[in-house]
C-alpha cells in the first residue's frame, strides 16, 4: 500500500499532487466537475459525464489541463465546504494579508429546464484584509490531446477546437497567454470578480454576466438545491451524513435521460501506481438498482421513476431486437452509456501519465462484453421497491421483465464473472446465485401483490433450485461459510447480502458462522475487503483497498444480528474515513487514503441504507 504523504501548506503532496479526497464536486444534471481545495478544476468533462475531458489535470498534471484560482503569493491553509443543503462548494483562502472565498457552482434553476444553459460559474469574494489572486485557464479538450485555439472576443474569450466550444467572459481583464487564459486580482474586503464558463454550440454567441446575474444565479441555485433536499423523508441520527449522500447522488442522475452513472470520473487507481483503474462514468444496472432503492428510502420517488422510465426503455429494446434473448451474455448489458447504448471497448489513452503515475488510463470499460447473472436480481428488485414505494409499473414492462425471466431460468446455473467483474475464468459465483434467487421471488412477489399474469410454479422450481444450489455447493463446512463461488475456500464480502435481501434469516446459524468468518478474514478495524484476491485471483496483477461499500454491508450485517453497538461504532469509524465533505472514493487505503473513481454511488448508497437500517433498529 502507499506510504503517508508529506503535505504542503495547501494540501498537496510532497510530489505536487493533490490526495484524491481532497476535491469537491459540483454539477447540474448533466456533468460534474471536481474542484480541489487549492481551487483548482482539476477534472471536468462537457457537455455530458461521459465527454473527453477538458479538465484534466487529475490524470496528468502537466497536460490534462485545469482552471486555477489561487492566491498569488504565500498560503496559510485553505477551508472548504458546501453552502448549506446544497451542491455549492466554498474554498477558503487563509494568507496572512486576508481572506477570500472562491464560490463554485453549475448554475440548476428548474428541474427538466428545457432553457438550461450549462455553465460554471466562480465567483470570488475577499471577506477580510486584503488578498492579490492569479487565474490561469488551460483547456485541454479531448483528454489533453488537443490544444483549442483562443480568440478574443469584445466581451471574452472563445475556446474552441472541433468538438468543443466554450466561452469565458469576467468582470476584470482576460489575457490570452498561449494556449492559456490568465487574469491577476488585487482585492480589498468586500471586493467580488466574477469569471463563466459557457458551454456553446458552435454557433452560439456568449452572453455576458454581471455580479448582479451571478447572485441571482446562486441564490436560485441554492434554492433548488434546497428544495430537493427537503423533500428527503429521513429525520434521524445522521442527518448531515445522509443529505450529503443523497446531494452526492442526485449529482450522479442525468436528468435528460433517467441514467444514473456509477462515477463522474475515469482511471482514478485502486493502489497508487497500481493498473487497477477503470472507467465508471457508465450507467451500471447494478449500482443504479441500488441507488434507486437509496432514493425511495429516502422519498425522492421522481428520480426513482426517471430511472425505471430508463430501465423500461432498455427492456423494450431488448425485446424488439431478434434473438436478443439468446444472446451468450444475456438479455441485457452489465452497462450502458447515458442513451441506453452499448460502450464501445476499452481503450488506453496512452499520452497521460494517470494519477500519481499509475496507469494505465482507461476509456471505456471492458466489463460491458461480461455476463454477470447478479445485476437481474438487483434490477428485479429495484423494480419491486418501485412496485411497491412507487406508482408501479407498466404492462409492457412487466411483459418485458417475464421474457428476461424465461432467458435467466434457462441461464441461471451458468458460470459468469460476478458481481466484482472478474477478469478471470468464469465461476459460479455464490453473489450471482443468489441474486438469480432474488429476481425469481421478487417476480412472484409482484405477481401475487399486483395480481399480474406469470407462471409461479415453474418460477418457484428454478428459485428453489437456486436456494438448493447455494446452500448445498457454496457453503463449505469446513470453513463454516458460504465462500466465493461453488468449490471456492476463500471468503466474499457480497454475501453479507443475504439477510438483506431475505434469503435467510439474520439470526440463520449459517449467516452467523459466515459473518464470524468474514470478520476473521476480510474485516480489518471495521473496514472490509470484498475478497482477498491474492487467493482467489481476478485476472488483474496489483493491489487494492478496503471496499468502503462492503463496510458498510457489514454495519448493516451486524444491525440486522442484534449487534448494535457494534454497529454503531463501525458506522461512526466509517463516517471518519470520509473527506472533508463528506464524500467517499471506492476504496480506502492501508494508511485512510482514499483510493479508486471518486465520488463513488455505490458507497453513497450503502451508507444511506446502513444508517437508515441502524437507526431504525436503535430506535
């Protein structure tokens, strides 16, 4: 693992880089961009999450490109944090002449805006003393490998090559220098400069913004930020953790389409130096389930409908497409782009260093030509809570779910990669058995529940089956737990799932010897490995963290198996490997870096379900 970093006044390490944690993120919908506490953009990619970047830097600091704002001389130290119950961020800027605050934000005015006009804004404020500030802009579209050309404009600047177009206007003087746009600041307190950035079309002209539009811009930006949040049902012990989850996630939904991505970032490693990175700005079926399953036990139903309307789309392309059914890998992809379309492969952009010097980079995700037999389970599922918390679903969707039920009844044995997308042989998994469990009784479930056509019988042989197949070949007597995959005798932490998902009881004596087992395994101060992958292999040299996900699959284990204290000092641990903002990466390293695409969904969401599940079990 890596070894502790040496910091600088302003948070970097003693190699220049900034951790991976110490970034905020900001978004409207449609992209994000990370902003770092030295107030750099380090990472961003427009118009879409799943555009090249022309942002950068946090893969390659000398040519992916960033948009800085500093202070021009000696730093004390920086602050940063959300404006109340929003998405906009703060950086503070601590020298010894004064304070400045740097305000950053993606302008949102109204849910579905048919006028959105993506935008980052960054506002300055000098709060007290006096401050001297430099800004440098260096646009590196096309993941740096393309240099834009400048033009000035009477009210800004026009950064375009062929793809991209953007404009930059402010209220002080812009100069070109180079491929870069640079502007000095000599602010007294209570000074403001205001600098936007406007995604164009290519024959769009750029409109201009005083301080006056920026303020109303932020309060009408705070204000839907605000309103979203309240209509959160949760009122419990962690409040502040699970709102900030929740803005984490709604950051991840691209309102156009209904898609919710697994990461707005690419290639951000596992273990630094390490070619564990992969591209996660995708729609996995198997992290978006779970995160509409996070929003409707929060209350946010319409974002859980945006999804299921995007699912539905997926289901219904399926069924018109001749002998989709049979395909080897199944009726549906481990992932999607925002449209609903099949990636195309993996690729390795040669030209960037990656973070840190770890590479490779990847675009792309080499997952998708996977046949991973859980993510029917989790989609069946997510659209039984639908059923249940939503306004339930259609007749061609149930049509669509019960074609996908013949093609898994037919499949459900077969070896596949699993949940953790092995790059291996295929296996029997002990996760993708029993999530084919799961899409079987959910599908009985809403059947009975909404009195929808479907043949029970042959469902409930083939989920017995499948009950039969885990109990009899995944559960290793010797070891006294289920292990990884049939004739496996090393431990998985995605079965820490089952009394989550009902297949037995928390109190079952088998669950309780696989939990003891996992805690003498994998656990390590209350931070979990998914597997110990030394053993078992992946397919993929290197190391890797502790998965943030899977401790917290653990704090709900022992919520569900009456430990309760216990599990409330491992939630309160976790909460402690959080960044400043509270955001989490995948992973978190030997030394309580944080490791992997960040933010991640999927540890977002498992913290909403863990704190939910405790605080209802504590009373």
């Amino acid at each position: 693992m890596a070894a502790a970093m040496s910091r600088g006044p302003s948070g970097t390490d003693a190699d220049g880089w900034l951790p991976i944690a110490d970034h905020g993120l900001i978004g409207d919908l449609r992209t994000c961009a990370l902003v770092g506490t030295d107030g750099s953009i380090d990472w961003f990619c427009a118009p879409r999450f799943d555009s090249p970047s022309i942002f950068g830097s946090i893969l390659d600091q000398e040519k992916g490109g960033s948009w800085q704002i500093k202070p021009a001389g000696d730093l004390t130290r920086t602050q940063q944090y959300y404006f109340p119950e929003s998405n906009i961020l703060v950086t503070r800027f601590l020298t010894e002449h004064g304070v400045s605050e740097l305000h950053d934000f993606m302008p949102l005015l109204k849910a579905h805006d048919e006028a959105h006009r993506q935008r980052v804004v960054r506002r300055v404020v000098t709060v007290r003393g006096t401050a001297e500030l430099e800004m440098r802009l260096a646009a590196r579209p096309d993941y740096g490998a393309t240099r834009p050309v400048l033009e000035q404009l009477e009210d800004g600047i026009r950064i375009a090559d062929d793809v991209v177009h953007l404009g930059l206007s402010a209220d002080v003087d812009l100069v070109i220098d180079g491929d870069d746009v640079t502007a000095s600041l000599s602010m007294s307190e209570g000074d403001v400069a205001i600098f936007v950035l406007d995604v164009l079309d290519p024959d769009e002209d750029l409109v201009v913004l005083d301080a006056a539009d920026v303020g109303r811009l932020f309060d009408q930006t705070a204000d839907f930020w605000r309103g979203w949040l309240s209509r959160s049902t949760y009122t419990g012990r962690w409040r502040e953790r699970v709102n900030r989850s929740a803005l984490v996630l709604k950051l991840m939904c691209h309102e156009p389409t209904g898609g919710v991505i697994a990461s707005p970032t690419t290639s951000l490693p596992e273990h630094i130096g390490g070619t564990r990175n992969w591209d996660y700005r995708y729609v996995w079926v198997r992290d978006a389930a779970f995160s509409l399953y996070a929003l409707l036990r929060l209350g946010f139903t319409d974002e859980a409908a945006a999804f299921v309307r995007w699912l539905s789309e997926r289901l219904g392309e399926q069924s018109e497409t001749p002998g989709a059914d049979d395909h080897a890998l199944g009726p549906l992809r481990v992932l999607y782009d925002l449209d609903g379309n099949v990636p195309t492969q993996e690729n390795e952009l040669d030209h960037l260093s990656g973070y840190r010097g770890s590479r490779p980079v990847r675009v792309g995700n080499a997952a998708v030509e996977q046949l991973q037999l859980d993510i029917y389970g989790e989609l069946i599922d997510s659209v039984y809570l639908f059923n249940k918390y939503g306004s339930g679903i259609s007749h061609e969707a149930w049509a669509d779910l019960t074609r996908i039920v013949e093609w898994l009844m037919q499949h459900w044995d077969d070896a596949d990669a699993g949940m953790w997308e092995i790059r291996d042989e295929p296996r029997h998994h002990t996760t993708s058995l029993l999530m084919v469990w799961v899409a079987l009784e959910r599908m009985m479930r809403i059947a009975r529940q909404r009195g929808l056509p479907g043949d029970l019988t042959r469902w409930a042989e083939a989920r017995d089956k499948a009950y039969h197949r885990i109990m009899d070949d995944c559960w290793d007597e010797e070891i006294g737990a289920f292990v990884q995959h049939v004739g496996a005798d090393v431990l998985d932490a995605g079965v820490l799932l089952m009394p989550m998902v009902k297949f037995v009881a928390p109190d079952d004596p088998r669950f309780l010897s696989t939990l003891a087992a996992i805690e003498d395994r994998l656990v390590s101060d209350s931070l979990v490995f998914r597997y110990d992958h030394e053993q078992s292999g992946d397919g993929v040299d290197g190391e890797e963290g502790t998965f943030s996900l899977c401790s917290f699959w653990y704090v709900e284990a022992l919520t569900r198996t009456g430990r309760l204290e216990e599990a409330r000092l491992a939630l309160e641990k976790m909460f402690t490997y959080a960044n400043h903002l509270g955001l989490y990466a995948e992973q978190v390293g030997l030394n309580g870096e944080q490791l992997g695409n960040f933010p991640q969904a999927f540890t977002h969401l498992s913290l909403i379900s863990a704190a939910l599940n405790l605080d209802r079990s504590l009373g």
